[in-house]
C-alpha cells in the first residue's frame, strides 16, 4: 500500500518523544512491505527529499516558523499528494494542524487521523475559555471539522476524542523498538563511562523534565538516599548536563535517540515518576505515550511507576515493577531502596518485562494495529 504519513511539524531524526514516534512509525509501516512517503519539518542540512530505512522523508517549511501556523503546509502536502497519490493518508493530529486531513478529503483519499494529544477540551482549559470569547468558537469547530473528515482515528483513549468520532477510534498502544532496545546492550565500559560505581545500582529517569514527568519527584528521593553509596542517580534529557545536586548522579542533558538503547541497558531499574497533578489536560484520563517504560521495559529493566492506569496494566506491580504512591518521594525511595537491596527481584522482574513488551508493547505490533485500520480504510 502507498501510504503518506503528515507530521510536518516533527524533526526526524530527532530527540523528542514525537519525533522518534514518527520515525519508529514510517520505518515500522515501511518494513512491512507498504510504500511510506513521511511529511515532516525542514532541517537545516538535510535535503527537502530523501530516502533512508524504506522511507521517502519530505521536508516542508511555512511562515512564520511556528507549530500555530502548521497548517501553511498545506499546499506542499496537497503538492505530495498529487505526486503520489496514495491509497491512504495519515496524520498526527496538532491543534493547529489538519493539512493532511484536508487534503486527502480534497483528493478523495481515505485518511486516519492519529490522535495522541486531547481533541476536546478538559475542564478549566484556558484555550477553551479563549475559544469562548468568539461566538462561533474557531478552534473547536476546526478541530471537530478535522474528525468529521477523517475516515478512522487511532488513540490510546477513545475519552479525548469527541463524542461523535468514538464509533470510529480504534485503540491502539503505543511501544518501543525491541530490537534496538535489548539487554545485550549494556557494557561494563558504558557504565563506567557514566560514571556509576562498581556495583551500584544505577536508577535511569529518560525523557522530558517537563513537570508533570516527575523529575523532580525523583530527584527527592534522591537526595534521601544520598547515603547509599550502592545507589546512582541519572537524568537523560532536559536543558544541559551537570552534577547531581545533594544526590549521587548526574544530569546528562539531551542525548540523540541513537545512544539511548546503550543507556538505558546501563542503567538497573528505569522510573518513571509521572506526576499527573502537574497537567490539566490529564483529568481527562492518561494519554501521554510512555515511551521511556516501553524502552526500559525493552531493556530488560524492572520499572518504578505510579498506580494509575494504563500504566499499572502495562507494569504491573510485583510483574514488570513496582508502583509508588504518586508524588511521594519518601514512598519512591522506599521503594527504590528494596529494588537496590535485591538483585534477584530486579532480575526477575527486569526478564519479565522485556517479555510483556515484546509481546504487546513494540512499535513492530502498533504498525500490525495501524496497517489493520489502514486496510480496512482503503479497501
């Protein structure tokens, strides 16, 4: 099947959570024997077209250079559209997105939209209050226009998309490359490099330092085990490398995708301290694609998560980890602190989540999920 893939407002290659989910996605749906045409964002350095992995990436730009005005891209997409023309159109979904949608409705072209982020609006929401202030509410109207046209959708939960496309979400999860992420990755060298202590537990946090990801749940109870010298602490991701301040480890910043299966294979247990308070938009349920579990999980690491689902039904306590009382610090700790304590249970726990992932949570099984809506769609 000849598919286009719309995320023009991605980078690919990249070092966010979006940007290694369209890659992982495009090269997924490619190694399954489908033609992939991606539409992502323009890089300096790299040509507006190539190829690479089986899949044809076509780099677009609009002004201003803002995600808020994507949906300038949409005469460059309507352009690869008529070059291609595809039997089906993807898109992931942005609020101020929907080039692709539009353009395959405009060509006659079934099309998905793939909704990872709220489509309605979770209460107290200042966008909506803003939206309110014009009587005819433009953003939900497009928004809804956007669901209205697309043929299928695709989320994690039916519940942030509205009420009238639900009969046609299907629900899908999301995963981890298990065959970059693998426990043969880990190197007595890469640990040392990174400085962990001979015989230490090193806990792994991966991913934003945005506030509702828990980083700062996590450093606290750091520094209330800063007296286990068996115990080491490292962040990969946000603003820039440092010292760990008042705990064992370090920051390393952000690192390309590329390095990260090396790491997290280095690591001894991956936490995930989510902190949901942080985020209105998570009264609506949890959406939020846990990535770093899923590459944890790969890696062959148990996994510290709060009990809140779907992420107590992907580790599941005393399975694939062990759950903490959300944004406690002196809980996660205890809870670190019995995981450093016990080899074996880490052992166990680590070997029984490398094979729940691979069997239910690989980026290889939510392309199978996609190519089904996909199928059924252009058929």
């Amino acid at each position: 099947m000849k598919i286009v893939y719309v995320a023009s407002d991605q980078r690919v290659p990249g070092r966010t959570g979006g940007s290694v989910h369209v890659l992982e996605v495009a090269r997924g749906l490619a190694a399954r024997g489908h033609e992939v045409h991606a539409v992502v964002h323009r890089e300096a350095g790299l040509p507006d077209e190539d190829a690479g992995d089986g899949v044809v990436w076509h780099r677009v730009a609009w002004r201003p250079d803002h995600r808020l005005f994507r949906f300038r891209a949409r005469a460059d997409v309507e352009r690869i559209v008529r070059s291609v023309r595809p039997q089906a159109l993807m898109e992931r979904y942005y609020n101020f997105g929907g080039e692709g949608i539009l353009a395959a409705e405009r060509s006659a072209i079934p099309s998905l939209l793939e909704v990872n982020s709220p489509v309605v609006d979770h209460p107290g929401s200042m966008k909506a209050a803003l939206d309110a202030l014009s009587l005819v509410r433009p953003l939900r109207r497009r928004r809804e226009r956007l669901c209205r046209a697309a043929t299928a959708l695709v989320s994690p939960l039916v519940e942030i998309v509205p009420d009238f496309a639900r009969a046609k979400t299907v629900k899908v999860s999301w995963g981890a490359n298990v065959d970059a992420f693998h426990p043969s990755r880990r190197r007595a060298e890469a640990r040392a490099a990174l400085g962990i202590p001979e015989g230490a537990a090193a806990v792994l946090f991966s991913g934003s330092f945005r506030p509702w990801h828990g980083v700062h749940v996590l450093e606290g109870a750091a520094r209330r085990l800063s007296h286990r010298a068996d115990l080491y602490f490292l962040f990969a991701g946000g603003p820039a490398a440092a010292t760990g301040v008042g705990y064992r480890g370090r920051r390393l910043g952000s690192l390309p995708y590329e390095k990260m299966p090396e790491l997290v294979a280095s690591a001894d247990v991956g936490a995930a301290p989510y902190d949901t308070r942080r985020l209105r938009q998570l009264r609506l349920g949890f959406y939020w694609s846990p990535l770093k579990i899923f590459e944890y999980m790969a890696s062959g690491l148990p996994t510290v998560t709060i009990a809140r689902a779907p992420l107590d039904e992907i580790v599941r306590a005393e399975r694939e980890g062990l759950h903490f009382r959300e944004g406690d610090e002196a809980d996660l700790a205890r809870v670190i602190e019995r995981l450093a304590g016990d080899a074996d249970l880490r052992a166990r726990l680590g070997a029984q989540a490398r094979t729940r992932v691979v069997e239910s949570y690989s980026w290889a099984r939510h392309c199978e999920q996609l190519e089904g809506v996909l199928r059924r769609i252009a058929s």
